[in-house]
C-alpha cells in the first residue's frame, strides 16, 4: 500500500480541481493526466496511486461531482 501515493492524490485534488470545472469526460480525464504528470515529476507512480484509491479518473469525478452538489444557485 502507498500511503504516499493515497496522500498526493487527495491533496492535489484538493489544490487543483477548480470549483468552476464541469464533470465532463474531457476535462475529468486532463485533469486525471495532469496528475500522473505531476506524481511522476516527485517520483510517485499511476500505481503508487491507485493501489488504494482504484480509478483515478473515478476518484476525480467523485470530488467535481460531490462539489458540484454543494453548490446553490
């Protein structure tokens, strides 16, 4: 297990899915390829990632998703 990985994963989408994003199929999967980029740049590998987390892709769409319903219009 790597809570290094577990850790990165929450924190980067905490400072970089902006409250404006849509849950649309092309920015959930930009936003999923930033992030193995960025884990990559610091050492930390897609599987490091996703051996607790599952679908990165998922793990993202979940927090626009549950974001997105907090919001009132």
């Amino acid at each position: 297990m790597s809570t290094r990985g577990t850790d990165f994963l929450y924190k980067w989408i905490g400072a970089n899915v902006p409250e404006t994003v849509g849950a649309d199929i092309i920015s959930v999967a930009e936003l999923t390829q930033k992030l193995f980029a960025d884990a990559k740049a610091i050492g930390i590998s897609s599987t490091d990632i996703e051996e607790d987390t599952g679908s990165v892709y998922e793990v993202i769409l979940d927090a626009i998703v549950h974001q997105d319903a907090g919001i009132t219009d």
